[in-house]
C-alpha cells in the first residue's frame, strides 16, 4: 500500500510541475516503505538524496 496515492486533483495543470509533483509522491511511498521495511541508513540515504 502507498502512503500516498496520485490522484489528478493534485495536479496544478503545468505538466513541469504535475510531474515534479508525482515524482515527489513517489520518493514519499519509497521512503515509507523502506523505513516500514527496516531498511538500512544507506538506503533510505539515497531515498533522500534524491
């Protein structure tokens, strides 16, 4: 399950910034996940270095 699911209600109507918008969910599910999961610090590191 995700954290947080796109839906076109977030979206602005800019396509630049929708997409920087989904890209954005998508680093928050992955984080989520990995921390839910017990992944390691450097991991989760290159979660947020992104």
């Amino acid at each position: 399950m995700v954290a947080i699911a796109w839906t076109e209600n977030y979206g602005v109507g800019v396509h630049i910034l929708d997409a920087d918008h989904r890209m954005l969910i998508d680093l928050i599910n992955k984080f989520d996940a990995n921390v839910a999961e017990g992944a390691r610090h450097k991991e989760v590191s290159r979660i947020l270095d992104a």
